[in-house]
C-alpha cells in the first residue's frame, strides 16, 4: 500500500506553480506550401496549454532570392548570408512567412505575435566568428530575455518565432530555427514545464523505417544507445536525437519528435529522462 | 485674482491619471534610406515619455515590385494591391522595413516591437469594398484593440506598427500608414494623453512656402480657414489639415506637423482647439 504521505510524491512549490507549456518547432517545408501550414496550423491550435511556435522558412527565402536573381550559397547544408541575402530572410522570415502564420492563426483563436529577436530584444546572437567558413550574417544565440516573453505567455498570448535575432548594435542576425526553438525552450523551463515538439515527415523514430507504423514510443539515452548500436537508428537522426537528450538535460521535461499534422494528437516519439 | 476655488481648473479624476503619449508617423520618403532613417530614429529615441511609432514603407515596396518583375498601378496615388503585391508589401512593411526600425531602436535604448494588425489581433480591417476602382487586398480600419497597445505601452513597450491589418479571416490587408496613425491614436486618447506628430519635409507648415522658417507655430481651425480663405495654405496641405482638425476633434490632444529630424524639439506647427 502506498503510503500517503511519501514525500517524494509531493511536488516542490516551485514545481507546484509551474504550468505546461509545448513549444513547436516547424520547417520551411511545410511553412513554404498553403495546404500544409494550414493543416498544421490547425493541428497547433488545437493543442492544449500554453504555447509557443518557432518556424523556419528557408525554402521560401530561396525561393525570393531566386526570383530576385541572388544565389544562395550553402556550406554543409547552411546557408551563407551576405548582405543581399540578410535582406531576402529579414523579408521572407520576418515579413512573408511570419505574418502569414499570425494571420492564420488568429483564425483559429489563437492570439499570436510575431516575433524576431530584435523585438522586445527577446533574442541576442552574436555573429558568428569567421573560420574556414564565412557565414556572413549569421548569428549564435547569446541570450535569452524569456521573463518578457512568459509574461505574454501568461497572458494568453502565443509568440510566433521567425529565425531572425540581433546583435544588439543595430544588425539582424540569420539564426537557426532549431537553435531558436532550443535556446528558447530551455530558457523557458525556468518559468513552465516545458514540452518541445520538432516536427518531421514521419510519425516519429521508425524502428524500421519502411513501416510508418513502426513508431518508437519513447526513447531514453540507454535505448537510443543501443539502438544506434544495432544500426535501427542511424544517418541524421542520430544528431537530432543527440540534440533531443541535451535538451533534457537542460531542464526540459519532454522532447517529442512527430509528424506536423499530428502535433495535437498524444503520438511521436517521447525522448525523456 | 484667480480663485483658486475655479472647478474649471481641477481636472477630472480620469483626466489627471492620464500620461502623455506621442504617436509618429514617418513616411516611406525617410525610412526607405539608412542615412534618413538613422537620423530620424536618433530623433524619435529623444522624445521624453509613451510613444508609438507607425511607418510607410510605399517606396521601398515599389523598388522591391520592380525587382520582381511585378507592376505598381496606381490611382490617384493610392496603391492597386493584387495578390503579388500583397506578398511584396507583406515582406517589405512587416519585415524588412518594420524589422531594420526595431532593431535600430534597440541600439538606441527604445524597446520596439514590430507589429502588423494581426499580431495580437490589435487592428482589424475590411476589405475596401469595389466601386469604379478595385483596391485589391486593401485594408479599411474597423477595429483597433487599444487595451492590448496600452497595456505594453505602460511597460515601457514601444510599438512600432507597420502598414498592414488583418481581416480576422486570415487575410492581410494593406493599410494606409496616415489611417493607422490616426486610428491608434484615437484609440489610445482613451488611456492616454495623445499628441499625433506627422512627419513633413518641412519644418511646419508654413507662411511662405519659399522660406523654410517661415513655420506657423500654431493653427486652429479659425486661423487655418483664414489661411485657407487668403491662399497661404493650399493644394495638399488642406486635407492633411482636415484629417488633423478631424483627429483633434475624436479626443487628441494635439497633432504637430514636423520635420523628421526635429520631432523631439519642440518646432513645428501645432493643430489645436
């Protein structure tokens, strides 16, 4: 028989006060197409809870730079930002995309704000040092204001964060959607019990990757050690998942890797502890 | 000898909590260069007490259209807004233009945020309907959600609104800057104290046309009729009068007509009772 008065099942006060909040990271894949951000953003807006969005957009501001004749040169898979291409993701993160995913989600009831780093100086970066790569106009998270932004929280509001930070000397930084929706969850857990989604065109970690069924519940570091040892999880996955885990040590409760449209459902991977 | 017993000179409980708010409205003239806009900005972070900034952006939208291969039509000054051109406005008054003004507050101390209507559903506008002339995706005010701005302003938030509202049916629309200035400003005569300054390439208005100091310290509708009457004030200095005596007489305070670089001096020409 449980004996009522364990203390280990009583919450700490600060855990007490602490309320659920699912921060979403979605890609330019599914932003950059009407029919799926607008299932997606109907899939958000039925999530319970506090929330915040974090979006990319980078097929989209290849896109704009194209029909503008500048070409977008990557290295490694990420994007070179001169001065020109500052320009077209300021416009496309900040402006196109942005506002787009404000306006659809008012819609649905959901009271959004678009944010770039720059606004209420939620988000500092600092650009990032020239190696043997130059990425130009590319920053790194610094810090984190999350007091302003929990506040809005708690008022109902729901930041909408586009990929855009500042360096707090007047310059709008390209920034990474993953590291924006990282950066910000963990600075987060201070004020909620945070849940951070990443949205992914599987219904989770596949045990076997043909079998869309095949979804791993749950995964801990012990699991997912032994399955990147029998080779079920391997390629890009096992960055992400690496990512996942460091999140949960930095104080997130739960990491949850699902497909866009499924985001509302209790589906996906649970990466935890 | 005054009685100091005059109930005239109390003012009213509601009256004496007021605080002093300015709302600006610079034009796409200044913002579309970093020089001007520097200059104004470095203006705009003097003014003492709550401010609002709302911004044009027409200029640098054209520039953009041209780039893309797309056509600005016009009638009678007012912009034609099809589908494409909603895009190019969304990108360049939500993000590029709205964008480079928050972040070149920030270095100044100013803690902007960016907002179009949709973000926190602060202004809602219809459709102008079509008569001989279709607008497009243009935006008529209809609504403006002042608790949400006044709520921010008192913490020191200064919102820095961008042209364009939304629908509520998910829909962005293009806005006339002049018809949100005057429409927030309206709004938040009921929490605050609000003078209304418009940015001018003159110093005023002015007695001589042909000389810059030649300023009209002061204009009420009285003065401004007889200038009228006398031709010192004519073309299209009259309607931006009438839309100012027009404010004054919805609950603000004052409307100033300034130069860019001087609205933190105490210059210009004054609308008043």
């Amino acid at each position: 028989m449980k004996d009522v008065f364990d203390k280990s099942s009583v919450p700490s006060p600060l855990e007490r006060v602490k309320e659920r909040l699912t921060l979403v990271k979605v890609g330019g894949k599914i932003v950059e197409k009407p029919e799926s951000l607008n299932r997606f953003l109907a899939a958000f807006s039925k999530i319970e809870g506090y929330k915040v969005l974090v979006h990319g957009g980078g097929r989209s501001a290849t896109a704009m730079a194209t029909r503008l004749g500048i070409e977008s040169k990557m290295v490694d898979g990420r994007r070179i930002t001169d001065e020109e291409m500052l320009k077209v993701v300021t416009m496309v993160y900040g402006g196109l995309v942005n506002k787009q995913i404000v306006a659809g989600l008012q819609v649905l009831g959901v009271n959004a704000l678009g944010l770039t780093g720059a606004d209420l100086n939620y988000m500092r970066s600092e650009k990032r040092p020239v190696t043997d790569v130059d990425y130009g106009f590319v920053g790194d998270v610094k810090e984190v204001n999350a007091g302003i932004l929990s506040d809005l929280i708690a008022k109902g509001v729901v930041p909408v964060l586009a990929p855009l930070t500042h360096d707090g000397a007047g310059n709008l930084l390209n920034t990474n959607a993953d590291a924006i929706a990282g950066e910000t969850a963990k600075a987060l857990a201070k004020y909620f019990e945070v849940r951070l989604m990443f949205c992914f065109e599987k219904r989770g970690v596949l045990l076997n990757e043909n079998v869309e069924d095949s979804v791993i519940p749950a995964l801990n570091l012990e699991l997912f050690k032994k399955y990147v040892a029998e080779g079920i999880i391997s390629g890009g996955m096992i960055p992400k998942l690496e990512n996942a885990f460091e999140a949960i040590n930095a104080g997130i409760k739960e990491v949850v890797i699902t497909r866009a449209d499924l985001i509302h459902t209790n589906g996906g991977t649970k990466i935890c502890k």
